[in-house]
C-alpha cells in the first residue's frame, strides 16, 4: 500500500519539474545597424552609331597585272645631259664580280711561280735589289773598254742601259744567252761608267754577266749582278793614265 501511495506523489511531483522556471533579467534587444545600401548605378542606354562596312580585299592577279602596288613608273632620264645618275640600291653590289676561270688562273700563276722560284727558274721578287752598287775604280791606259755582255740564268728579255760621263752608249740593250759586245772610248783622266737594269724580265729581277776587255783583249774585270729591280745602276770610275 505505501508503495502504491510514493508512486502517485512521483507522478504527481514530475511534471512540475520540468517546468520553464522564470527569470527577473529581462530580456533587451539588439537594435540593427544602420547601413545605407548605395543604389546600383543605371547605365545609359548605348548611342546608336552608323554602321561601318568593312572594306573589300581583292587579291591582286600577279600573273596578269606586275605593278600590284599601283605605283607610277619613273621616266628613264639617264640619256639626258645633265642629269645626276642615281647609284643607290638596296641589293649589296659584288665589287668582286670575276670568273671562276680568272679565279683558278690567278691561283695557278701564284703556284707556278712559287715552283719556279724554288727550283732556281725564276727570281724571287721579294729578294729584288733595289739599291745602286758600286764595283770599283779601274786604272788603265787602254784607249778604250770592250764590254761584253749575257743574261746568264733565264733569258726572259732583260734589257739594260749604258752610260758613259752621263752620256748614253747605243740604243738600249737586251740579253740574251749569248755574249753581245760593245766599246766605249775613254778621256783622259776620270770616266764614270754606267750598267743600268732598264726593265725587269718576264721570270723576275733583271740578271747580267760582264766582262770588261782593254784594247789588247786582255780582261780587266768581270762581275755579274742578280735580281736588280728596273732602274738600279752598277758604277764603275775608270781612271785612264
């Protein structure tokens, strides 16, 4: 019975406990902020502008029109008097414009000369004597010298000149493998004697053997020079008793 009597309190009791229980604090409220929202920008209606028609492309026919650009030609005033030739032009001119052949030809002259030279043939331009030689005085009574004369290594028509006291002796002279010959006639006292190499051969320097003979065939001097260039002078003072 006191059980049946504690479980009706229980039931009676528990509702109640589950109840809001109330509260003095009021409850206060947060105001919102006042937040002004900008107004969206209306854009003005766009203007309405003219349409534009492309313009039309048309592609040139090369093969029937050659001035595609429309250009003017230019008269061609070269022949005038008077008129001032104009050389510019945008393509790189070839100052060097020669032929193969005159190319190999150049080359092959080099390399034939450079052979000749090394096997004593021909005389080595870059050896020339450029410098006037002096051979000496001669004392003699002989009234007169016969010189005898030769191109004694190529005979590649060296010429030479002879003077006697600033005078001229003959015409000019050429060698030639053989001995050619002539006289001068001496004054009294002090006689220069000249050889000049008047012109170079077609192998190199000029090149001349001499041989200088009295008027009793007797030898009184013999000397040669190698690779003179045109115009160097071998001298001789001739003293005659």
């Amino acid at each position: 019975m006191k059980q049946i009597l504690f479980l009706f309190l229980i039931i009676c009791i528990a509702p109640k406990s589950f109840g809001q229980v109330e509260s003095n604090i009021k409850f206060k409220a947060i105001p919102p902020l006042n937040v002004i929202v900008k107004p969206k920008k209306e854009l003005p209606p766009p203007a309405d502008l003219p349409e534009v028609e492309a313009p039309k492309i048309v592609t040139p026919n090369i093969l029937k029109e050659t001035n595609i650009f429309n250009t003017k030609p230019k008269e061609d005033n070269s022949f005038e008097m008077g008129t001032v030739k104009n050389n510019f032009s945008m393509i790189k001119k070839n100052n060097f414009e020669h032929t193969i052949g005159e190319v190999y030809q150049s080359k092959m002259t080099k390399e034939l000369s450079k052979r000749l030279v090394s096997e004593g043939l021909k005389e080595d331009d870059r050896l020339l004597v450029k410098i006037d030689v002096n051979f000496g005085e001669i004392r003699t009574k002989s009234k007169y010298f016969v010189i005898k004369y030769r191109d004694f290594i190529v005979v590649d028509s060296d010429m030479i000149k002879a003077t006697l006291n600033n005078r001229q002796v003959g015409g000019i002279m050429e060698l030639f493998g053989d001995n050619r010959q002539f006289v001068i006639n001496l004054a009294d006292g002090i006689n220069t004697f000249e050889l000049e190499a008047y012109s170079k051969g077609e192998s190199g320097g000029n090149t001349c053997e001499f041989h200088i003979f009295d008027d009793q065939g007797k030898e009184v001097r013999s000397d040669y020079w190698d690779n003179w260039d045109k115009g160097v002078k071998g001298t001789f003072v001739i003293v005659k008793e």
